[in-house]
C-alpha cells in the first residue's frame, strides 16, 4: 500500500512538472493566435482536451523512463561489464580456475558482449524512434517516393547501432573522444561534396532525430553504467560522449545510403542504355 502511495505521489509530481515545462510553449501559442493574429480559436474545447492529453502523455512516459528504461540499461551495462561475467565468456574455465585476471587487466576485446549489446539496442531503440517515423514518412510524402522511409529509418538505424558501438569501444579503450568527432565531422564534410543535394538537409536532421526519446534514455543509461564500471573513465565525460556518436554517426550512414542510392541508379540507367543500344546493333545487322 505504501509503495503504490509512493508510485501516485511521483506521478503527481511528475505530471506538476510536466506541466510547468509545457504552459510556456501554451501561453506563447495563446498570447500570437488572440493578441497578434486576433482570431478566435477553434474548436477551443478539442484543443484543450488534447492539450491535457500531451500533458498526460509525457508525464507518463517520464515515469516509464525512470522506472523502466534508465533501470535497463544500467542493469544491463552494469551486468556486461562485471568482472567475473567477462573472465566466464573470456577465458576458458581452467585458466579463470587457476587465474583470476584482475578487471583493470582486461583487454578491449574481452567487453565484446558490450559492443554487441550496443550494437542491437542501437538499431532497435531507433527503429522504434516515433520522431524519425514521423520524418521519415513527411520525408517520403514530399520527395514523392524518392525516399523510402524503410530505406531512411534503416540507414539511420546502422548509424546509430555502428555509433554506439563504436562509442563503447572509445570508453572502454580510452580513446580521447575529440579524436572520433573531429573525423566523423571531416568525413561528414567531404560526403557532403560528392552527396545529392535533396538528402543533405535530412542527413543533417538525422543526427537531431536520433537522440529523441526513446534512444537517449537507454544509451545514457548504458554509457554511465560503462563508464562507472570501467577502471579510470569517467562517468560524465565517457558516459554523456556516447550521445554524440549516435547524433553523429546516422549523418554519415544517411549520406553513404544517397551516395549509393545515386550509383545504383545511375548504373541502372546506364546499364537500360547499353541494353537498347545492343538491341538496337542487333536489329540493324
């Protein structure tokens, strides 16, 4: 009884919270559509029950975050990175029998279930990123098909999934993280020369999209917990740097995906080509 008293009386704080952080952006919308437009508004009876629906709406899932995605994934970095789950899936059981290798002696490779588990939970947490349905489908609607939003939420998924991965792999060697972002961004800039200019502005936008809210919570989450548990990094320089590889790297995989888009689609133009010219030899001799 206690704890379900406990539960309603975070709730009720959160939904407080929830609203003093969305009456600015109401009281804004309100004071331009009655004082600068000065129109009435419609159907002001629907506007405020959905108003009241977004409110309820993000409250709970900060509850949701706090009490279930933030707990996995510290859970899950916290039980990856323990010593002896490394020296079982690491070494065979006679040398962890006669040799206990102390966690500051770990090598890179021995966090391999690390780098798998960011892998995955990178590509799934994007794919169920609404933010990037959402553009992906306006995406679709204004290119006119050009862009499939399959094609979009999937390209942006394997650069999430290869950053996070990568980013676990920096926090767990010790790589300084200004290396990786300094190259990520040269590279970002050379694709943008040599990319199609409808995909850039989009490509750009991935990186923002990505790091929405269901992506952000358990990478965080992951990346303390990885930080916290490997000897000397620290959790808010290692820990927060991982959020920079999955804002970085979906605007590398979106580019690369255009680039490849645009040579497939030329080499099949060109290929039709050559295909009706042979005909065309064939029907003259």
């Amino acid at each position: 009884m206690n704890a379900l008293l406990d539960e309603s009386y975070r709730f009720v704080l959160s939904f407080l919270h929830t609203i003093t952080d969305v009456l600015p952006i109401a009281i804004i919308i309100f004071t331009f559509q009655l004082f600068v437009i000065r129109r009435k508004i419609a159907n002001l009876k629907q506007v405020l029950i959905g108003f009241f629906y977004v409110v309820l709406g993000l409250a709970l899932f900060l509850q949701g975050l706090e009490d279930a995605l933030f707990p996995i994934g510290q859970m899950m970095a916290d039980q990856l990175t323990d010593p002896d789950f490394i020296r079982r899936s690491s070494y065979p059981i006679t040398e962890a029998a006669s040799t206990i290798v102390p966690a500051v002696d770990f090598h890179w490779s021995d966090y391999f279930w690390v780098y798998i588990f960011a892998f995955t939970i990178g590509f799934s947490t994007t794919i169920a990123e609404p933010s990037l349905l959402a553009v992906a489908i306006k995406a679709n609607e204004v290119s006119g098909g050009t862009i499939g939003v399959w094609g979009l939420r999937i390209a942006v998924a394997i650069g999430v999934a290869f950053g996070i991965s990568l980013g676990s792999w920096r926090i767990v060697t010790g790589i300084p993280l200004h290396w990786f972002i300094i190259s990520g961004y040269i590279i970002v800039v050379i694709q943008t020369f040599f990319s199609p200019k409808l995909i850039i502005p989009l490509a750009y936008d991935s990186g923002g999209v990505t790091t929405s809210t269901v992506t952000v919570p358990i990478v965080a989450a992951l990346g303390i917990g990885l930080a916290a548990k490997v000897p000397g990094r620290s959790e808010l320089l290692d820990g927060f740097g991982l959020i920079a590889f999955a804002s970085l790297f979906p605007i590398i995989s979106v580019l690369a995906y255009a680039q490849l888009s645009q040579w497939y689609g030329h080499r099949k133009k060109t290929t039709s080509k050559q295909n009706k010219h042979d005909q065309s030899s064939k029907r003259d001799h």
